[in-house]
C-alpha cells in the first residue's frame, strides 16, 4: 500500500466524519493508524486530530506534541501547530497557545496564515488582548475583500499601535 492511498483513506475517513458516532470514529482513524508504523508522524496527527474532534482535547495533546517531535513536515506540521494551540486553548492554556500561534506566524507564510490568525484571535481573547485579537482577524478579512483591502489592512495596524 503506498502512503497516498494510506492518505486517501484517511481522508474518505474525514469527509465521512459525520456518518459516524464518536467511538466508531476513534475506532475508524485508529485502525488507519495502525497500518503505518509504530510511531509514525502522520498517525500520531491523525489519531491526535480524531480526539481533538471528538471533544477530546486532552487526549490530543500529548499526540500533537509527538507527531511533532517525530518530525511531523510541511502542511501537516503547521496544521498540527494550529490544532495543539486551539486544544491548548481548549484547556485553559491560553498563553501557551498565543506563543505557539505568535512563532508559527513569524516562521513561515503560506495559505494557512489566515487560519493561524484565526485561532491567534481566540487565544488572544483570551488572554484579555481583544485589541490584538480584532487586528488579528481584520488582518485575515482583508484580503478577502472586494474593496477596501488597503483600509481594512492599516486600521488592523493602527489597532496595536
């Protein structure tokens, strides 16, 4: 079985997550997880994620964290950065889950920053920043505008000046 098929499966997982209860869904991603080997970054993510989604965010944690130290790459890694802050956040970590977001900003940027911001926002909220969090998320609006991105973007400035 190659790894894109192994994806693939996972991913029909996913788009079926609705279909299922939570402890067949556990049940469904532990499975796939299983097939890879023991302590491989992608399942530790997937198996992570399935917590996570399943209103577990204890549980997710501590996989987010070794799917990471295993050397979790590319999209999968900055979304499992996103994940392990939002569960952090979930649980009362707060500030944790801002100096997570806040790194991963500066680190790198791609198609995810948006969604980087979104959760920055709520962690930022959180913690008693809402100025912060409003320039965070206007930020990520304005470029999704049809007018008025050059406005939207420097108010977003001006409001942590």
């Amino acid at each position: 079985m190659t790894d894109s098929d192994w994806q693939r499966r996972v991913d029909d997982a996913w788009a079926s997550f609705d279909q299922h209860t939570e402890e067949d869904f556990l049940a469904l991603i532990d499975r796939l997880a299983a097939e890879r080997p023991p302590h491989d970054a992608g399942a530790l993510f997937e198996r992570a994620g399935a917590f996570d989604a399943t209103g577990h965010p204890d549980q997710a944690v501590p996989l987010y964290r070794e799917a990471l130290d295993r050397g979790l790459d590319g999209e999968r890694r900055r979304c499992a950065v996103i994940q392990l802050a939002s569960s952090l956040r979930n649980l009362g970590e707060a500030d944790t889950s801002v100096a997570l977001l806040t790194a991963e900003l500066d680190a790198t940027s791609d198609h995810l920053d948006d969604a980087v911001r979104a959760f920055l926002a709520l962690a930022l909220a959180d913690t008693g920043r809402e100025r912060e969090a409003v320039s965070h998320v206007l930020t990520a609006l304005a470029s999704h505008l049809p007018t008025y991105q050059r406005s939207v973007a420097g108010y977003a400035r001006e409001l942590i000046r």
